[in-house]
C-alpha cells in the first residue's frame, strides 16, 4: 500500500488514512484485503479528522 500512495498511513483496524489535496481533506478506508473490499469510513476536512477517532469511526452507518 504504501509502495504505490506514499500518502497513506496505514493504522489499526485495517484502515488507511489518505491526506487528499495538500492535507486538506482526510479519506479513512477499511480494507478487507482477502476479499479485495473497501470501505468507506470517513471524509472530511483535516479539522473534522483532528475531532474523531480514525480507528473506529464510520461516518456511513
């Protein structure tokens, strides 16, 4: 993961944190990575991301 988005940071929980335009924008995704999923946890502005919890957050339920 971090050989092809050297902006990711991988953290617990199987989840990646993405920095979007110049650390702007967070983009938490869930990776089941047997069955090739992505899920979409959380997208928000770098402020929105400093408020939560980015290893159990789901903006989406």
């Amino acid at each position: 993961m971090k050989a092809q988005y050297a902006n990711a940071s991988i953290i617990a929980n199987n989840r990646v944190v993405f920095n979007i335009k110049g650390n702007d924008y967070r983009l938490i995704v869930a990776i089941a990575y047997r069955m090739q999923y992505v899920f979409i946890k959380f997208i928000g502005t770098h402020t929105q991301y400093d408020q939560i919890d980015a290893a159990t957050v789901d903006q989406f339920k």
